[in-house]
C-alpha cells in the first residue's frame, strides 16, 4: 500500500502531465533543460540530501 506521500506525488505528476513542460519523477538534472521548461517531482526526505 502506497504511503500518503507517495500517493500525493503520484496525483500531482498525472496532474501536471498535460502541461507542456517536461514532467519527471525521482530523475537527475539533465544535462539539457526544454525550452518549454522541467519539472521534477522528488520524493526525498532531508536526511538523503546532505
């Protein structure tokens, strides 16, 4: 069973899918940005991140 985080993250990507910017989960930075515009959906918690 999916945790609350990971469903809402789950939600919020299907929602911004149709925008035309480039919609990725749990991905690195690419090299390249879109000209249309990146958005990346993490689900780290701050501990990961140091």
């Amino acid at each position: 069973m999916p945790t609350t985080r990971e469903s809402v993250l789950a939600a919020l990507h299907a929602r911004l899918q149709p925008l035309a910017a480039l919609t990725l989960r749990d991905e690195v930075l690419p090299e390249r940005i879109p000209a249309a515009g990146l958005i990346i959906l993490a689900m780290a918690n701050q501990a990961s991140r140091r």
